[in-house]
C-alpha cells in the first residue's frame, strides 16, 4: 500500500471519531481567555494517545510528541476560542447538526 493510501485510509477510519470532537467543542464554545472546558477536553484527548503535556499561563499547553530522531522541531498551533455571535440553527446546506448549547 502506497503511503498516500495508508494516510487516506487512517483518516477515513478516524472520521466519526473526529466529526463528534468537532461537534463537542462547536456545541460549547468558549471565548478567547476563558476556554477552560475546552483545555481540559483536549488535553485528556492528547494524553489518552500518551502524549506529555505541558501546562502554560492561561488555557492553553504544549504536548510534545518525540520520535526520538535527530533533526529539525515541527511546530503546530491552534485557536482554541470561539466568537461570542449569536449563532443560527441554519446554514446554506440545512440545518446544523451541532448549535452551541452555551447561548
């Protein structure tokens, strides 16, 4: 299996997994500075995959995942915040799955 098939089918195998953490964290939203619930949420998702976790000032941390190989530190960032707007239960494709429970 040629790697491009191999990513392709890890992810499809994680779709519903993935698809549920979204509408989790899109029916708590939290904003900017008080993301306290979705920190926490996502730091026990990084430790279930046994990644070390480094707590920061405020709501957000650094888990690290080492390979144990020389060589160059990929970095990847995230917002974790969300907008305080009033939110719709329909979109241009229908009504939403997930709506914020938070309003």
């Amino acid at each position: 299996m040629i790697l491009n098939d191999v990513i392709i089918e890890r992810v499809n195998n994680l779709e519903e997994y993935l698809y549920s953490t979204r509408g989790y964290l899109h029916e708590y939203p939290e904003v900017t500075g008080h993301e306290y619930e979705t920190s926490k949420f996502l730091k026990a998702e990084v430790e279930k995959i046994g990644l070390p976790i480094e707590e920061v000032p405020g709501t957000g941390f650094i888990a690290t995942l080492d390979t144990g190989r020389p060589g160059k530190t990929v970095a990847i960032r995230a917002d974790i915040d969300a907008l305080a707007m009033p939110e719709s239960e329909e979109n241009l494709k229908g009504k939403k799955k997930y709506v914020s429970k938070n309003e």
